[in-house]
C-alpha cells in the first residue's frame, strides 16, 4: 500500500471470542481500519480494539448499503454459529454490494469415547426429548430460548447465561448469571452440588464452555445437543484467525 492510500475498511460481524482476537489481531496492523458490529443481545458486552456499532443493520439491504456508506472493502462473518439469520444477511449483503465474505467459525464439538449424546435438531426438538433423558437439568442454551421449555413442569433446572432471562420460563428453576471461560473444577462442582442428571446445550465450540461436556463424561450423565442450523452456500469458511488474516493480506 503507498503512503498515500487509504486503509481498507474491515466490518467484522462480531459477538464471539474469535472476532474479537481478529479484531486484536488487526490493532497490531495499520493495512486495515476495523469496526466491529455487535447484535447488542448482552447488556455489557467485552469491547474488541478498534471502532464498533451496535445493534442490527435493518436486513440485507440495510448491511449492503452500511458497507456502502462507510466504504467497507473485506466482510468478515464472525458471529455466533447459531446466529443463522446474520450470516444469511451478511452472504445476501455481501452479494449486493459486491464486497468479498469470509465466514469466521469455530468448529463444532464431537463426542468422543464415555460420551452418552443426543442430538437435536431444535431446541423444540430438544424439549420434547428432554423428559425421557433425565429430571435435574443443566440448560446452558442461552437465555434466549427459555421459553422452548417453561411447559416442562415435572423437570427442574439450572439456567447458565450472561445476562438474566425474561418471558416464560419453567415453573422450577435457578438462575446462574456466568461468563464464560469455565473451568474443568466449576463444572464438576455445579453438576454435583446441583445434582445434576442432564446437560443441554448448543453446539457452539470453541474451548470457553467446553469443560461441561467433560464434566457430564466424568459423572456418567447423558448430553442433549442442539444440532447447528444450516448455513448460506458459496461462502468461504475458515476456523482460523491466522487463515482470515491470510485472505486479508495483512503482513504480520
């Protein structure tokens, strides 16, 4: 790049701990002026370096014609795995403003050997297998589905999420307000204090909230997990910051 020309401008869809290591990531670098954006669901979110935004761009066209306005030259889709209607806005925005996409996402988990997982396709689907795998829950599917499961009465639970949840809720439940990283040790010692006999969860990846399945292997309870939602063809997919940062050209 010469001395005289403008950066390029990265819009990060952001809200996970891989956008926020790129966003650190390109801090470093002077190649790229970065903006963040967070869907605002998290009443204090972690704040990556770099310029952010927050809240939703109004459909396809409103993200099309932000990247416009702003002059954005690279979209990076590192949102949530189960953020399903972002992505679908950012590979429909992508195509209308002709601006390039990458799709930055964690791998999903896999069961491994003395894991006892049921996969679900939903979280409906989930509460409708919920009854037949276990009576003291451990729901750690994010405040925003609660509701899925407020008509399981014979069933109690304990709800994990950052922010505290609103609408119905089962008629037998406690609240844990946590942040993740989790260890090993505090899962272990949740799911035996709480006696804990099932584990739903989404399959988010990624290592912050992975030591529960390790935990539910040791105690011998069984998993329920909520398969990922499809995702939008043609778009480019990596697991890797260092791989984003190759498809951008930035010189570490």
């Amino acid at each position: 790049m010469s001395a005289d020309a403008a950066p390029g401008h990265v819009l990060i869809l952001g809200g996970t701990t891989e956008a926020r290591r790129l966003a650190e990531a390109l801090a470093r670098e002077s190649s790229y002026r970065v903006t963040t954006s967070l869907a605002g669901r998290i009443a204090a979110p972690v704040l990556p370096p770099g310029g952010t935004r927050i809240g939703g761009f109004g459909g396809p066209g409103g993200l099309a014609a932000w990247i416009g306005a702003h002059g954005v030259t690279r979209v990076v889709d590192a949102t949530h795995p189960f953020a399903e209607r972002m992505s679908f806005n950012a590979a429909a925005a992508a195509a209308l403003s002709g601006v390039p996409v990458l799709a930055l996402r964690r791998s999903g988990w896999q069961p491994g050997p003395g894991d006892a997982w049921t996969f679900a396709d939903s979280l409906a689907a989930a509460a409708d297998l919920l009854p037949g795998l276990g009576r003291r829950v451990f729901l750690t599917t994010g405040r925003m589905g609660l509701h899925t499961f407020a008509d399981l009465d014979g069933l109690w639970f304990l709800v994990r999420s950052v922010d505290p949840p609103a609408g119905p809720a089962p008629a037998h439940h406690e609240v844990l307000l946590a942040r993740g990283p989790f260890t090993l040790d505090e899962e272990r010692e949740l799911i035996a204090r709480h006696r804990i006999d099932v584990l739903v969860t989404k399959d988010s990846g990624g290592s912050a909230t992975a030591p529960k399945l390790a935990a539910a292997r040791e105690a011998g309870i069984p998993v329920l997990v909520v398969r990922r939602p499809a995702v939008p063809e043609g778009v480019p997919e990596t697991d890797s910051v260092e791989a984003v940062l190759d498809w951008l050209g930035t010189i570490r």
